[in-house]
C-alpha cells in the first residue's frame, strides 16, 4: 500500500511497527551506502531505528493517524465578528525532508445563525498539527488547513489562512538564507470579497507579531 506524501490513512499500531521495521532495514542500507560503518560505529549503530521511529511516530504521525476527534456546537450567543488564533508548527519539506517551521494564522467571520458551528480554540491547533504533520509544500499544507477548518465550522461566512513558514531547505542547505521566509494564503468567503474583512485579519496577524518579538 502506498498513497502521496501529503495524504493520511489510518493504520493500526502492528501496521506502523511493520513500516518501522522495513524501514530500518532500508535506512540502515541507506547509510552504508553513504560508507557509514553502522555495525561499528558506537554513534550510529542505532540510528536507523531512531531515524524510522521519529518518521512514524513524529514527524509524519498525521500520514498513518485518523484526524483528530473534534467536536462542533451552535453558535447558540450569535457572535458575528472574525475568531483569530495562530500557533506554531513544524513539517516536513516534501521536497528534501528537511523542517519547515511555519507561523499559522487562522480566522472565521461568524455567522450569527444558529446554524453556524463553532469550535474550541485548542481544537484549530489539533487540526493544523495533524496536517504538519507529514512530509508536505506549503501551498498545499495552507489550502489542507483552510479546507479543513472550512468543513467543520459549518455555514459561516468565510475562513483565511495565513502562513509564515521557514524552510530548511533554503536556511541551511542550497542558497543559505537564514532569514529567508516564504508566506502563503487560503481565503474564501467574505475575506475574499471584502477588503474591510482581510484588514481586520491582517491587522490581527501584524499585532500578533508584534506581541511576539
């Protein structure tokens, strides 16, 4: 079985072991063919397993995990403004499997109908830590998060996905920019059709920042 780096499927804990254990096999011929002495090098002889067991277990959990159980309820007080939150996150870089440590802003304009649903603040960070969690682009992590949030906060006006993320890639491999960044988006809804509403997010982002240096 396999499936694209940036798709998950559910897989049952003799599953992983057995994925563990194949890849060990393989990462312990990856090394040797690099002439790394893994059976007499104190250093190393038990890196092929810590290696595979950080992938599964750590850094591409969100690939063999089910998405985290996230409960919606009415919007029942009818709020009607923009709910912001961010949170950090790191991921895999699809390309050379280095770190992507991204800055995720997110926001919904509600919608005062009951109808609308809602979620708990801690759940937006479940949701983007299963998604990070897999060797993956940026573009394709952001549209993953808004298309996500989208669907489970149901019938509201519009959702905006803002990410800062650092690339491995172009810090400490290739051109070496330690401060090089790269930004993306997902909008729809009425961030999409109104500039009043994508200031008000932005303004949220650039306060944020603020707090945080």
């Amino acid at each position: 079985m396999k499936f694209i780096s940036n798709q998950s499927i559910s897989l049952s804990q003799q599953e992983k072991d057995l994925i563990i254990y194949n890849a060990t096999q393989k990462y312990k011929e990856f090394m040797e063919a690099l002439l790394i002495d893994v059976d007499n090098d104190p250093n190393s002889k038990d890196t092929p397993e810590r290696v595979t067991k950080m992938f599964v277990n750590e850094l591409c959990k969100g690939r063999y995990n089910d998405n985290p159980f996230i409960e919606s309820f009415p919007n029942t007080e009818q709020y009607n403004q923009i709910i912001f939150t961010n949170c950090e996150v790191i991921s895999l870089c699809a390309h050379h499997h280095v770190p992507i440590i991204s800055k995720v802003f997110m926001g919904i304009l509600t919608n005062p109908s009951p109808k609308s649903k809602l979620i708990g603040l801690s759940k937006y960070t479940r949701i983007v830590e299963w998604i990070a969690a897999r060797p993956t682009i940026q573009e394709e992590m952001t549209k993953q998060i808004h298309d996500a949030i989208y669907k489970i906060c149901e019938n509201n006006f519009g959702v905006m996905i803002y990410i800062i993320g650092q690339h491995g890639c172009t810090t400490y491999r290739g051109i070496k920019q330690s401060n090089s960044k790269m930004i993306t988006s997902a909008i729809s809804g009425a961030f999409k059709e109104s500039e009043t509403a994508r200031i008000e997010f932005m303004n949220m982002v650039t306060n944020t920042l603020g707090e945080n240096k």
